[in-house]
C-alpha cells in the first residue's frame, strides 16, 4: 500500500493544475492517468485560442498543456502513466492497474476527481437510420485527424453546434475535405460565437439551425443522409425532409462528465450538470473527496478549468492536513432562466466566492440577480447570455444571509 | 460592417465604419477588439494551425507564428503540407517559410512524444 496525501485522478488540465496547487500547498501528490501521457484532450486540441485569461497569451492545447506539465515536472509530484483508476474504497483507497506497476492501491488523505469528460454517441442520442461506418464523434474525429494524421472522410455533414464539431469543420475543410452542412436542433448554437465566425462563416459553411436528421442511408458505408426543420416541439417535419450525400457524419452533440467512479457511491450528484454536487472548495458530499475541471461540470474554456482545479487542488492538500473547516453550509439554487449554478453549497465564512452559471437560452439585456435571504448579492446586467458560454459572478461570503438563489431578472 | 470579435470567448458583436479616413470600432471591450475590428475592415488576417509530417511516419501540430492574410490561409497549409521534419522535433521548434512575398515562422506546437 502506497500513501499519499492527495491523489489526483486523471492527469488533463485539470488534473496537473490541481496536483501543482496540492503539492505547493505542502501535500504529498501522485497523478494517476490512464493514458501514455499527460495534458488529457488538450493534446488534440491544435488550434489557437487558449491560455488568453490564464496566461495572458494565445496558444494551442499541445502548448498549453505543456506549460503545466513542466510545471508538474518541476515539482516532486509522483506520476503515474498508463495507471487507470478502477474504484475508490471507503476509506479513500485508491484502486489503479497499470502495466509497469500491476495492480496499485494508494491510500489518500484526500483524493482529487479530474477524469473530464466523454462525448455523447449515436446511441445515446437515438439516431434513426442504419449503423454504416463513417458516423464519428467530433472528438474521434479529431483525435484521428491531429494525433493520428488520418482525415475520416472527404464530403462531411456534422449534427450538433458544439464547439469541437465547428473547430473539426474548419480542420477538415483546411485539410481539404468538403463540409456540406452543419445541422443543429436548437435555434441556436450550443458552441461559442467565435467558433460560429472562425470556424464556419470563414469558410461558407451553412448552418442550419431549428434542423435534425431523420434517417441515415449506406451500407456498409454511410452515402448520405436525410434531414428536416423541426417544429417548436422539436419534432422533425418530415414533409420538408431534403437529402445530402456525404461520406462521413460527425457528431458533437454533447458531453457527459466521467463520473463512473463515484456513480453508486452514494455521494450527491447534480441532475443538471451530471457531476458532483460540491462546495466552495470543490469537495464533495463524500469527505475529502474533491471535483474539478470537465468531470464536475463541461467547461467551454481551459482557463476556467485550471482556475478551478488549482482551488479543488489546494483545498485538498489543506483537507489532508486537517486544515480545511466546514462549517454551515447554505444551498445554491439556480431558477428563472439559470440551468445551473456551481459550487451548489458554500459555507458561512470570508472572503469571495466565484459562482458559475449557465443559463437555458439566449438572453439578451438581462440581469442576473443572487439574492441570500433578505439581501442582494450581486445584480448584474449582462448584455447577452447564451447556453454555449459559461458566466461567473463574485459574491462576498460575509454577505451571506441564508440559502442563496441566481436567477435572472428581465 | 458588422461582425463578431473571434479574439477571445466573449465575442463581441462589433460595427466597424470608415468615418472620412477614419475606422471606427464600436461594441467592442478592449483594445484587441479595435484591432481587431481595424483588421477585418482593412485586411483579415488568421493565425493557421495545422500538421507537419515527421521523417519515418507520424504528424506533429504546428502554427503560423503571426496571423497571415486570410485569403492566403491555403496556401500556406498546402506549403506545410509538402515538409518533413525530423523525429526529434520540439515543442517550440522554427522553421522559416517564404512563399510569394509571404514571411512567416512555422513554430512546432505539439509532437506525439511530448509528455511522454
Ligand atoms: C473531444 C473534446 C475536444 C475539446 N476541445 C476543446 C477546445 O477546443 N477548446 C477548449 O477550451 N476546450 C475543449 N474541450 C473541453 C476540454 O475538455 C477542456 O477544456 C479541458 O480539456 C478539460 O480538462 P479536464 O482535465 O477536466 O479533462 P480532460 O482533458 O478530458 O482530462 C481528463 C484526463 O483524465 C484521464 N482519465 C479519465 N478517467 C481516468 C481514470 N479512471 N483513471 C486515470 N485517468 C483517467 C483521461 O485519460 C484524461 O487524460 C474539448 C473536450 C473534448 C471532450
Ligand atoms: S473586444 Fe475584447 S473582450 Fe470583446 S471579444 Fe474582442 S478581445 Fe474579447
């Protein structure tokens, strides 16, 4: 049996920043990722636009993640590769196979949940038609494009509006295949503006909003596709269905956090976000059990994901050392317009807490509004808010006044 | 001309006018986006991110060191597409590139060792 004070499971963005913010904060880290190496999806990720609010710079994924990395290097910080965490015992036991070790069981004074997060599939969202190959993730799609070099098809439609659909439309058309379309079942994209105009409108990719599949043709191949309008009980009209040939289909339709390990544990799960339920400091209903990045809600940004990780990092280390109090705790819900809000519990106390929240639709000139029992929070106008983009606010925890409420106000 | 601020996630919706000689930028929040918005008015430009191949097999991820004009955005990919380099390329690596009066640096973003 190994020991440690703070275990860190899955080693992406999240995982490194808070194992960084563990081990400074005095704790004895190991990393257990399952791949042959660190930095999770940002290794594929080859475009530009990350690190603007964390590093004040522009760069790619690969680049971002090396920067942490050698950071994680630089420190005396166990890693362990090809180590894939199996379960969790009651008294934080960490149970990992990997082949150079075998069969590893760490004993954790508190252990880090960083596993992100996994894409939906034809199958979970009821794809009607046959099965043919060509149908890929996004997120396959751009593995095997930028890891592996190999372009999955030359005429391509993509189902979904999400960010890794718009940037793998822009990656496919620049290594020379031909996107046709970009349906998407909402009236608005589920990805980021910017993404809209770089990704699509760059290179006249139609998208055609309010739109969905209604059957898949080809075998053993896919050949093309049928798709309608929808009503506004998104059901297709299948009277104005069209046809499109293609030979591949990508589908990014969504993320699920990677929460098998701690499914059925008994700790308290949000039915919005489907992670954890957390605090402040990111700890779960489970003690000294800690959630951060994509496995605890779908970030649109890896700042935000870093940011997090390094307070469910340090709150860990400060856990393990019997250091982190909780005392009373108030809930956060979230209403009128707002899906989520995250952390859904803070404790009584000083200094600021970051709420972050997405709402359900796109809202223009609205206010957001954080009421604690007879006091205002927080009332901020936002000039526009999208589902697509996560929002934060700041609130003063000495202001806290009892159960909290984020709603918004038109 | 409207448009939408790609430089970072806020995505300002921007309306660019050219008053006299002047340009201006409206909506947008910072200073990036009036460059921006100058830019997109005058003369677009992108930073291109796409693969190299690697002696023996394999890819590794690269980039345009600065943005290039937009309408020569295939071009320079189909240039990166004709290299090789080798194996033991890093993170950060330059290789120059000049094709029909366009200079710019190819720096090396991600190779399918790092990290390991
Ligand atoms: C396909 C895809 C593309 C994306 N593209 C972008 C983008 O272009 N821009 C952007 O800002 N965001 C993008 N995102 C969101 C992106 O995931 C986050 O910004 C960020 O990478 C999340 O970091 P993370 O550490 O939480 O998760 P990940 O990066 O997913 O890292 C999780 C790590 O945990 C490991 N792991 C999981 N389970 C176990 C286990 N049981 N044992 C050991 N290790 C485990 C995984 O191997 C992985 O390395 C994308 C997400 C996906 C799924
Ligand atoms: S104007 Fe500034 S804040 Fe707005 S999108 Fe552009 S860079 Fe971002």
């Amino acid at each position: 049996m190994r020991e440690y004070d703070v275990v860190v499971i899955g080693g992406g963005p999240a995982g490194m920043a808070a194992a960084i913010a563990a081990c400074d904060g005095g704790a004895k880290t190991l990393i257990l990722e399952r791949d042959v190496r660190l930095g999770g999806i940002l290794n594929q990720c080859i475009h530009q636009g990350f690190g603007l609010h964390y590093f004040k710079e522009e760069m790619t994924g690969p680049e971002y993640a090396d920067r942490f990395r050698k950071e994680v290097e630089k420190r005396d910080i166990d890693v362990m590769l090809e180590a894939m965490a199996l379960a969790i015992g009651e008294d934080r036991t960490v149970t990992a196979l990997s082949p150079e070790y075998g069969l590893v069981k760490a004993k954790a004074g508190a252990i880090v949940l960083a596993m992100g997060c996994r894409e939906r599939t034809a199958g979970a969202i009821a794809l009607p038609g046959t099965r043919p190959a060509g149908i890929y993730t996004a997120g396959m799609a751009q593995k095997l494009c930028n890891i592996d070099g190999y372009l999955v098809g030359k005429e391509v439609v993509i189902l979904g509006s999400g960010d890794i659909g718009l940037i793998m439309a822009r990656r496919m058309t620049t290594e020379g295949a031909k996107v046709k379309l970009v349906l998407e079942l909402m009236p608005y994209s589920s990805g980021l503006k910017r993404n809209i105009v770089q990704c699509l409108d760059d290179y006249g990719i139609p998208i055609k909003y309010s739109h969905t599949i209604t059957r898949v043709v080809g075998s053993p191949r896919i050949e093309g596709l049928y798709y309608a309008p929808v009503g506004t009980d998104r059901k297709p009209i299948l009277d104005n269905e069209q046809f499109v040939s293609c030979d591949a289909l990508l589908l990014s339709v969504g993320l699920i956090p990677e929460n098998d390990l701690i499914n059925g544990s008994g700790v308290e799960m949000s039915p919005v976000t489907n992670g954890a339920a957390v605090d402040e400091n990111r700890m779960t209903t489970l003690d000294g059990v800690f959630s951060c990045g994509n496995v605890l809600h779908v970030h649109d940004l890896v700042d935000n994901v870093s940011q997090e990780a390094l307070i469910a990092g340090s709150a860990a280390a400060r856990y393990a050392k019997g250091e982190l109090k909780s005392g009373e705790c108030v809930n956060v819900a979230a209403k009128d317009g707002v899906r989520y809000a995250l952390p859904q519990r803070i404790n009584r106390g000083e200094g600021k807490v970051r709420l972050f929240f997405r709402v359900d639709n796109v809202y223009k000139g609205v206010r957001l509004v954080v009421e604690s029992g007879s006091k205002t929070l927080s009332n901020r106008k936002f000039q526009m808010l999208a589902p697509g983009e996560m929002g934060s606010v700041d609130i003063e925890r000495s202001d806290i006044d009892g159960d909290i409420v984020v709603r918004l106000e038109k | 001309m409207n448009t939408i601020c790609i430089m970072c996630p806020m995505g300002c919706g921007l309306k660019i006018e050219k008053v006299g000689e002047e340009i201006r930028v409206s909506g947008n929040t910072c200073k990036r986006g009036e460059a921006y918005g100058k830019a997109e008015f005058t003369h677009p430009v992108r930073t291109v991110t796409t693969l190299i191949k690697l002696e023996g097999g394999g890819v590794a991820s690269c980039k345009t060191d600065a943005p290039v004009p937009k309408e020569r955005v295939s071009d320079v990919v189909a240039y990166i597409g004709t290299l090789t380099i080798g194996r033991d390329a890093k993170i950060g690596d330059r290789l120059h590139a000049s094709l029909d009066g366009l200079e710019t640096d190819i720096v090396i973003t991600g190779t399918p060792t790092s990290g390991c």
